[in-house]
C-alpha cells in the first residue's frame, strides 16, 4: 500500500507501482489502507477520509454479504455461466485460465491470500508484475481478463456504493484498464 507521498502520487500515472497501489485498494481494508488514506491517498478526490470501519462496513456489504451483495469481485461470476439459469460457477473456466497465466510466470497468490486467484486485486497485482517484467504481455493479459469482466464489476460498483471512496476506486480502475488495455 502507499506508504509515502510519492508513492501515492503514482497512482495518477501508469507506473507498475500505480497498478500495485490500485490493486492493494481492492483488498479487504485494513490498517495499511488507512494509513495510506490519512497520509493523503485520495485526498484530493475525497472531502473526507472514510473511517476503517466505515471501509469494512461497505467492502463487505458490495462484495461479501451476508445474503446478496452487488457486486462479486471475481471474473468468473461475470465469464463462466452456469448449467441452468442464473447459476454462477466461481473457480470455473476464467479462474483456470487466470490461473495459466501466474503459472507461467511463477507465480500465485500469496499464502496469506485467502481468497480466490480470479479476485480482481489478484488480477490487478498480476498486471502490475506484467507492468514491470514483461510489458509485452500486459496488453493480451489485459484483453484477455481485467477487459473482459472489470468494466462490468466497476459499473456495478459505481451503481451500488454508499461511499465516495468506492465510485473514486472505481473510476480510477477503469482509467487505468483503458491505459493499459
């Protein structure tokens, strides 16, 4: 996360570090999300720094439940049908090939990582690695996965949020899939 002003300066570039900055925002916030916003991530987009609490309240209420939540942060819910209507696979078709492409480069999610490898901090993270090791790739990476299902997610967020940090999140994502798509 941004722990410095130049750090949280880059997000308004393409820098691999802006990717790794974005995506680490994704994650379930926690207190280095915090620091990060008091030490001025987002200040300018922001009035007010949103409380942590506040933080959790909302990623848990778009992404997690309980129940419905609007917005599922994984590709595979917007790739992968199900076998009748309406079903959703998680960990389907999309999640394997995601999954292909860290395999290539040596890599999965960090053991810490309790999530899914189609979340799209994961995928944001992957970019960011591309970004900064293999430029070539990032655009087939990008076109595709991140192109294919964030543009959809983002809407949603931007539809179903409470919270101005979320809309700004979103909105600098989709900034940054039409730089690097």
């Amino acid at each position: 996360m941004a722990s410095n002003e130049k750090e949280m300066k880059d997000t308004g570039n393409q820098t691999p570090n802006a990717i790794a900055i974005i995506a680490r925002c994704w994650w379930y916030p926690d207190a280095q999300l915090e620091e990060a916003l008091d030490n001025g991530l987002f200040k300018e987009e922001l009035s007010t720094t949103p409380t942590i609490d506040d933080l959790q309240k909302e990623y848990t209420r778009l992404f997690i439940g309980p129940g419905d939540h609007p917005c599922s942060p994984y590709e595979s819910v917007y790739r992968d049908q199900g076998s009748s209507e309406g079903a959703v696979h998680v960990h389907g078709e999309s999640t394997r090939s995601v999954v292909d492409w860290y395999r290539q480069y040596e890599l999965m999610p960090d053991s810490t990582w309790k999530d899914l490898p189609d979340h799209i901090a994961v995928e944001l993270e992957f970019a960011g690695h591309l970004r900064r090791n293999d430029p070539d790739a990032l655009s087939a990476f990008m076109n595709e996965h991140p192109q294919q299902w964030m543009p959809e997610f983002l809407t949603a967020v931007e539809n179903h949020t409470e919270m101005p940090y979320y809309s700004h999140l979103a909105a600098t994502t989709k900034q940054l899939l039409i730089s690097n798509g």
